[in-house]
C-alpha cells in the first residue's frame, strides 16, 4: 500500500515536471508510460514552457551583451606609494655643539616654527658673554672720561653708573685727579701771564709819564735855546736842560723795550698755556681713539658670543613633526654640526610619490586623474582624495629586490578626509594606493579579451 502512494506521488511529480504537453497527441498517460523514451521523444510536441524559457534565454543574453558593449569601466593604473612634502625634511643641526641641558620634545611632536627643541648648557658662553659685557663697559667708560677730559666738559657715564658704580667711581676720581693736575699747569701758566700782565700794565703808565716828561723837557730845552740865543741865559743852564730831556727820552726807550719784553713774555705764556690744553685734549683723544678702536672689536666678539648663547635653544626651522630625534636625555654630548634631529614640514603642500608598473608606464601620462586611497583611513569609511598626475620619471628604478618600476608625482586635492579640515589629515609618510584612470573599457571588451588573447596565441606553437 505505501509503495503504492509513494509511486504514484513521484509519477505525480514527473508528470508535473514534463506538463500536458509530453503525452502525444491521441494517448492516454498510461499508454504512453508503456512506449520507449526516444519512441516518446519523438512523438511529443516541444512544450510550451521550454520554448518560453529558450526565448527567455536567447533574450536575455542579447540584452546581456548589448549592456555589456554599452557599460564602460575605468582603465586603471594601481600604483602604491606614500606622502612627501613639497619641501624636504628639514635637518636641524648646530653649529658649535656642546652639551645637552634640556631636551623639550620627543619624538612625533608637532612643533611650529622657530619653537624650542633643545637647550644646551649655556655656562661657558655666559661667563664670556658676560666678561666682555664687563670689558666693553670699562672701555666706553674710560672713553668717556677721556673726551670729557679732552672737551672740558662733565662726564655723562649714562646707564653705566647703574650697571657697573664702581667703574664709574674709578674713571670719576680719575678725571678729577686729571682735571686739577691740570689745573695746577694751568694755573702757574695763569700766575705768570697775569704778573707779566701786571708789569705791563706798571710800564703803560711810566711810558705815560716818561712821555709827559719828555715833553716838558723838550719844550723846556726850546725855550732855553731862546734865552740863550738872546744872552738871556747861560750856555750850561741850556745844556743840563737838554741832558736832563736826553735822559728821559732814554727812560722812555727803555720803558718801551720792557714793554714789549712783557708783552712777549705774555703772549709765549698764553702760547704754552695753549700748547698744554692741546697736548693734553690731543694725549687723551688718541688714547680715546685707541681705546674705541678695541671697543669695537670687543663689540663684535661680544656679538659672536650673544649669537652662541642664542644658538644653546635649538628651535624648529619650520613647522612640522619632530622625527628622528638624536638626543633624548641632558648630559648627552652633540658635536659641531651633527643632526639633532629631522622636522618633517606639515604645513607644506603635499603630494603622492606612487611606483607605476613597466607594463603601465606607457598609459600614465602628466594630467591624468587619480583616486588616493590613504592605508591610514579606510577607503569604505572615509573615501579618498582626488589627485592629478603631475610629472612621470623618465627612467625607471630598482627596489631592493630588483623590481623595477617608475615614479610619478600626484598631486592632493586636499589635505585632509572629510568635511573637517582639522580632522583626519594627510601627513607625510602616510602609504597608499593611488588609482590612476588611463582610459575606459566596455564590460564587453573585458570578458572577450581572454577569448581574442587565446585566439590570438592559438596555433602558434611548434
């Protein structure tokens, strides 16, 4: 009984598989269940569920193939690569050297331009830098003591009376000493100017009074020269009258003589009076003038150490991140002109150094698109950033396996993935994958290529 059911379902299901159309035309089920499959065949009609799925298919693989000719994909170069700056890495390195003090970043820090990134011990261009501060001080001091002295003026030590009172106290009772030793000279020059001046003045007055007298003796003798022509007088009267106006025009003369010795002995006073103050300006401004002259080959020296104490801060050349960091710790030892360590730039433009396969070098050409992809950000999360090929290498180069490739230059269109300028930005070193559109090709084109590669091939071998 169960065979029964269970044979009768699966004729049941055959004959729903093969449909009213498999029993010939003038037969019953059960007579055609006795006939041969291929008498079977032959006697039944296609039926009509097979023709509709053959058109179905014939159909739909035309329309495949005319979606197929007409749907274009993109010919892409993937060319791996990474982020460079625009401008190099930027070493950071001293010049002189010396020991470290204090080390202020560590590495991966973003710094901006000119921010500190390692002070050295700054103890021995200090104490020198101070020594000549002291000099130059001492020097501008004893300068101006000595134009004051010169000029016979009063000092003017300025902010150095502040800075360095003691200096100034020493060159203050310097130029006093100087000023009333000169004064002394001065004086006795003043003392023997004044007592020629005196007897010069003592001579005036008897050369005023020798002249009067001269006068009267003169008109005396002329009116004894009349008594006497007349008899009126005697000879000897006339004569000791004359002698008497000789003598006194003799005083005069003499007088006169003084005179001018006095005179001449004033004027050499005031002459070495002169000569001292001159001697003594002229001595104090060479001195002063050799004195300005070491001044300023203090200054400069002092200039060299200002610089060196300013060169113990190491600051950043640009903005960037720290990277390769040489020294971590104070007490380490940087010698003239080692790199301290490398600042990659951030705020430079940045663009993508990919490596293009030989085989796809000849259809990557400067101004083709590019999609970048960065490893850092997911593509499916946070996209990529359009590019442009902006030059290819003109030769190729090996990896350290041997591989060749060639470069290319991708420019960003951007800095950063997103919306948020200040968020998920590009910075160099990152990997990535650039996908660079060489062209485009139908879906068509791409299934039928193995078959046309395979014919092309086919029949060629020996």
């Amino acid at each position: 009984m169960n065979k029964q059911i269970i044979a009768n379902a699966f004729r049941g299901i055959v004959g729903w598989l093969r449909g009213p159309s498999l029993v010939p035309v003038g037969l019953d089920e059960r007579d055609a269940e006795l006939l041969s499959c291929h008498v079977l065949l032959e006697e039944t009609e296609p039926p009509g569920l097979a023709r509709t799925v053959s058109v179905i298919g014939v159909v739909a693989v035309m329309l495949f193939l005319v979606w197929a000719g007409v749907t274009r994909f993109d010919e892409k170069a993937v060319a791996p690569g990474h982020v460079l700056p625009m401008r190099n890495v930027q070493p950071v390195q001293h010049l002189d050297g010396g020991q470290v003090a204090e080390v202020l970043v560590k590495e991966g820090d973003w710094v901006e331009q000119g921010a500190p990134l390692v002070v050295l011990d700054s103890t021995a261009p200090l104490a020198e830098l101070n020594g000549l501060r002291a000099r130059a001080a001492a020097l501008a001091i004893e300068i101006e003591r000595l134009k004051a002295f010169a000029m016979g003026r009063p000092a003017d030590f300025g902010n150095h009376v502040s800075d360095y009172p003691d200096l100034v106290s020493e060159q203050a009772a310097l130029l006093a000493a100087e000023i009333e030793a000169r004064d002394a000279q001065l004086e006795v020059l003043d003392q023997q100017i004044a007592a020629r001046r005196q007897e010069l003045e003592g001579l005036t007055r008897r050369e005023e009074t020798l002249l009067k007298q001269v006068a009267l003796f003169k008109e005396e003798v002329d009116m004894k020269k009349g008594l006497l022509d007349k008899g009126l007088t005697s000879k000897v009267v006339y004569l000791t009258t004359k002698r008497q106006a000789n003598e006194a025009e003799g005083q005069l003369a003499e007088v006169r003589t003084e005179k001018a010795r006095a005179a001449a002995a004033i004027a050499e006073a005031e002459g070495r009076r002169y000569e001292l103050l001159q001697q003594l300006g002229s001595e104090s401004l060479d001195r002063a003038g050799k004195l300005s002259a070491q001044l300023a080959e203090v200054t400069e020296r002092m200039t060299e150490v200002e610089d060196r104490v300013r060169r113990t801060i190491v600051p950043a050349p640009i903005e960037g991140v720290v990277t390769g960091l040489a020294v971590t710790r104070a007490g380490a030892v940087v010698a003239p002109g080692d790199v301290i360590a490398e600042i990659v730039p951030t705020n430079d433009k940045i663009f993508a150094e990919v490596r293009i396969a030989p085989g796809d070098v000849g259809h990557v050409e400067p101004g083709l698109p590019a999609l970048v992809k960065l490893e850092a950000y997911h593509f499916a999360r946070y996209g990529a950033i359009e590019g442009r090929v902006e030059r290819v290498s003109a030769t190729s180069f090996a990896d350290d396996d041997g591989n060749r490739y060639f470069k290319a230059m991708v420019s960003l269109s951007r800095q950063h993935l997103g919306d948020d300028p200040l968020m998920n930005r590009v910075t160099p070193g990152m990997t990535l994958v650039a996908d660079i559109k060489t062209g485009e090709k139908s879906l068509l084109a791409y299934l039928t290529r193995p078959v046309f590669q395979a014919l092309d091939s086919a029949f060629s071998e020996r």
